[in-house]
C-alpha cells in the first residue's frame, strides 16, 4: 500500500490566511531587539578594564574559530582604533601563522599601515607579500600604487621591474606603460611595450600597443610600425585575422592616408577570401564561427570604405553580385523563405539608379516573391509574413517611385488572394483605403471600407473608417457606423463609450444619455466597469446630482463591490 500513489485533496482548506493576517503573527511574535547598552567610561583604570573585556572578547573569539580570517581582521582594526598599533601588528603576525597564504589577509596588513602613514612598514609588509605570492596581482598593484603616491618614482619603478620579471597578464603591462607616460618618460614607456609585445607575440599584444601608441603616446610613426609588424612578425594564425587588417585599416583611414587604407582592404579581400560564399578555400584550415564573423564585419567595414573614399562603380557591382548570389541560395533551399525575400528586396532597393532597369529588377524580386503563396488556405499563421511582401510591394511603388495607380492595383490583387471566408487581414484593407485618399479618391476609399466591415469585420476597421469620417466632419456617417459597429460587436464598451463621446463633442446631451443607458443594459459587456465610470462622470459633468445619484443605486444594485 506503501507504494501505491496517493491521492492529495486539493480542495480548499476550511480556513482560509489571509497574507495579512501571516505578517501581523509574525511581527507579534518577533523578539524584541536588544540594544547594546552605551559605555561611558570615565578613567584610565575604566578604560584598561574596558580594553581587558574587548580582547577577551576577540581571543575567545579567535580560539572559537582560529581559521576564520574575519575574527583576526576585526581584532587588529580594533587595536588600531585604539592607538594600540604594536597590537594591531602583533595580530596581524598570529593570523599570518595560522594561514600566511592568504591575500586578502596581507592586503589588509598592508593598508593598515598605509593608513597610519607607516610607508616603510608597510614597504616590508608588501615585499614579504609579494616574495610568498608573486602571481597575486592585487598586491603588486597596492605595492606600485603606494610608491607612485608617495611620489617615489625608482622604488616604484623597481618594483614594477620585478612584476615584470614574473611575466604577468596583459594589463600590467599597461599599468606600468602608463605609470611611465605620467612621470613623462615616454621613451621609457615605448621600451616596455616592446618588452610587452616580445613577450606576448599574440595579435591582442600588438593591437593593444598599437592603440596605446597612437592614443596615449601620440606616435604615429610607432603605431604604424606596429600594426606592419603584426602582418610580419606574427605566425599566420595570428596575423591572418579580420580584425588585424581591420584596425589597421580603420587607423589609416583615422590619419587620412586613404589609398593606404585600400590597400590594407585589398589585401585581406585576397588573403581571407572576403565577400565569397561560405564554403572553405581549399588548402585553408577551418575558420572559427567568431572569426567569421569578424570577417563578414570586415567586409562590411571595406563596402562603407569604398562608398565613402572610392568610386561607387568599382564597388557595388562586385557587392551587389555576391549579395545576390547569397539571397538566390537561400530562395531556392527554401521558396519560403519570406525573411530572404524582404532582404532580398530591400537590398534592390537600397542599390537602386535612377532608371527604368533598376526598377524592373526591384518589381522582379517583389513579383517572384509573391507568387510564393502560402500552402495553406486554411492556416493565418503561414500567411502573416506573406502578406508583408504585398504591403512592401505597394509602398515601393507608392514612395519610390511615385506610381499610385499601380500601388492601388497590388492592394487589389492582394485582396483577391485572400480567401477572406477563412481570414482575413484588417492591415490590408486599410492600407488600401488610406492610399485612395491620399489619391484623392474618396468614394473607392468609402466603398473599400465597406466592403471591409462585410469581409472582415474587425474592430480595426470601424475604428479607422469612423476616424476617416469624423475627420471629414461627417458626424451622420459617423453615427450610422457605430450603429453597424455596435450591432457587430454589443460588448464592446470602448466602442460605446466612444460613440457616447462623439455625442457629447457634438452638444447632443440626450443622444448621449440615451447611449449610455441602452449600453449598460446590454446583459454582455467586457469592461462594465469603464462603461459605467463614464457614465457616471458624464452626468457629473452636467451637473445632475439626482442622476449620479441613481446611477449608483442602480450600480450598487448590480454589484457590491467596496469602490463602488
């Protein structure tokens, strides 16, 4: 029986907590807190008593708990509150013997003495520090800084000559560089990140040389050298990355040298195969995926280059013929495929001339598009990308090349495709409307609409053929379609509460009303609450009390709810 499923009883518990009720038991039943009581003291002989019970403290403390490195810390800042420095070292010293291969312990050893102004002491603390672990960084760093603050500028060079011995990460390098810039010694400087760069022969080590020397050093020469040695010097899977040939490129093109920059471009075209298709060159090892895409930022970066600095011919035909290689790829896997077509599209479109050639391939590519009809009739979901490229089609012709007539034609043609007995889409229709106003055709923008309110019938509809109207001042037009519109949907409170309000813009205080009253007796509403509110700040807002009055009698008689 043990291993047969029991079943829980989830039917709720006869007495119900309130949330309420579980925060005021818990604050009944929390301690009260106990406050330290305030020592006064008054002699010396209280103050050593005083001194006594604190350290008694701490020592039972420590012998409690003689590895945790918190208990000594708060023992040695104590004797240093107290003046008692000897102490406070003397701490120090015992916590050491229990764990001497802590940083974090010497860091603090350290900063107290720096804190009291001891800078020798503090000096032997960091050099025995940095001789038991040389690999911890945060030490030499404290150590450089004491000494650069104390404006002891030999110490501190010898001690970074020291770091350096250990061949630390790449910001120490940095860090002693800079140190060298600030006192001035910039040919010193220049000396450790050649130190830096021979050490680490990596792209990273000569890319970040080359932009200390061209932002920090101001030398252009020098950065210049750099980024050729990196080409160089390096071994090839180094030096044959994107984003060497790309910072070179973009420092020549900083400087002005603009035909350097070309060059640079020219050479990783042929050297990393830019702009081809994704397949591996032969004899080439395979290409990391971040590498690739530092490539295809390349690529990029030589396009924007060309179109700013070279002549558009030279360029765009050779980018235009790779692009379109890839989208027709990508089109033929998958005919489908709607996100290749938009871009395929949009890439025609951004690469357009004046000319009726360039035209044609643009309405090739929306023409071939959309004769890629969704499978099914059945599913919207399939067809709410498709419809995208007719509405793309149509802006096109309409903004591009200022052709309404043929704009109103695609809308048309995109409307008769729908089977609109399963579907159908509100954009389309009042897409197409708006662009028989802007035509200036009112009666077909009428006329669409309303063949919009018998095939579709959605609230979109009414909303933007009612606002059409009102602009127009048509306020019978406006009220015979919320008639229709309420007869579509007697639920919906915003569209009575909108038509109440045309009412009342208009001075028709008892049209108003009786909106209002024929709406809250509809026996469905979806939001009552608004529909009523509205109502009843409409009669505030005229001034009849007695009618608020009764309005919230009658509410009152429909729902208890507080607020009411």
């Amino acid at each position: 029986m043990s291993n047969q499923a029991r079943v829980k009883n989830r039917a709720p518990a006869p007495i119900q907590i309130s949330a309420e009720q579980i925060l005021r038991e818990a604050a009944e039943r929390q301690e009260q807190h106990i406050i330290d009581p305030v020592v006064k003291i008054h002699d010396a002989e209280e103050y050593q008593s005083h001194l006594r019970d604190r350290r008694k403290h701490f020592e039972d403390n420590i012998r409690y708990r003689r590895e945790h490195i918190g208990n000594w810390v708060k023992y040695a800042r104590f004797e240093e509150d107290n003046r008692e420095f000897e102490r406070a070292r003397s701490v120090f010293e015992r916590a050491l013997e229990v764990e001497v291969r802590n940083p974090e312990l010497w860091l603090r050893y350290a900063e107290l003495e720096m804190r009291n102004e001891f800078i020798n002491r503090a000096r032997n603390v960091l050099d025995r520090a940095v001789q038991l672990l040389p690999r911890v960084d945060f030490l030499w760093y404290k150590y450089v800084y004491m000494e650069e603050m104390v404006g002891d500028v030999p110490k501190c060079r010898a001690v970074f000559d020291r770091w350096m011995e250990w061949m630390p990460d790449d910001n120490a390098w940095m860090s002693y560089a800079r140190f060298e810039g600030r006192c001035g010694h910039w040919d010193q400087a220049k000396e450790i990140m050649k130190r830096y760069a021979n050490a680490y022969p990596s792209s990273k080590s000569f890319m970040r040389f080359a932009k200390w020397a061209e932002y920090e050093a101001k030398d252009v020469d020098l950065a210049r050298t750099v980024y050729e040695s990196a080409l160089v010097e390096l071994e090839p899977e180094e030096s044959r990355q994107a984003r060497v040939f790309g910072r070179f490129a973009a420092f020549e093109e900083r400087q002005g040298e603009y035909e350097r920059a070309r060059v640079i471009y020219k050479h990783a075209m042929k050297l990393l195969h830019l702009g081809q298709e994704a397949m591996q060159p032969p004899g080439e090892e395979e290409v990391s995926k971040w590498e690739q895409e530092k490539r295809k930022e390349l690529y990029k970066a030589y396009i924007a280059f060309g179109k700013k600095r070279g002549d558009k011919a030279g360029i765009e035909d050779i980018v235009i013929t790779s692009q379109r290689a890839q989208y027709e790829k990508r089109i033929n896997d998958d005919p489908q495929d709607y996100d290749a077509w938009f871009e395929y599209a949009k890439m025609e479109e951004e690469n357009e001339i004046e000319g009726a050639d360039n035209a044609s391939k643009v309405r090739e590519v929306y023409e071939r598009a959309i004769g890629n009809v969704p499978p099914s009739m059945e599913e919207k979901q399939l067809w709410k990308r498709y419809i995208y490229l007719w509405i793309y089609y149509a802006l096109y012709e309409e903004l591009q090349q200022h052709n309404l007539d043929r704009a109103s034609k695609i809308y048309d043609a995109c409307i008769d495709l729908i089977p609109h007995s399963k579907f159908s889409f509100s954009k389309i229709w009042i897409n197409a409307a708006k662009l028989h106003i802007r035509r200036k055709d009112l009666v077909s923008a009428r006329k669409l609409l309303g063949k919009a309110i018998g095939l579709c019938g959605k609230e979109k509809i009414f909303t933007e053929y009612i606002a059409l109207e009102l602009a127009l001042g048509e306020v019978d037009r406006c009220r015979a379609l919320y008639t229709n519109y309420l007869k579509h949907m007697p639920h919906n409170c915003r569209a009575w509460s909108k038509y109440a309000d045309l009412e009342k813009s208009v001075g028709e205080t008892e049209r108003c009303r009786a909106i209002f009253e024929l709406a809250v007796s509809q026996s469905a509403l979806d939001m009552p609450e608004m529909l009523w509110k509205n109502y009843i700040d409409f009669e505030i807002e005229e001034g009849e009390g007695d009618n608020v009055r009764a309005l919230f009698e009658r509410l009152l008689e429909k729902t208890g709810h507080v607020k009411v």
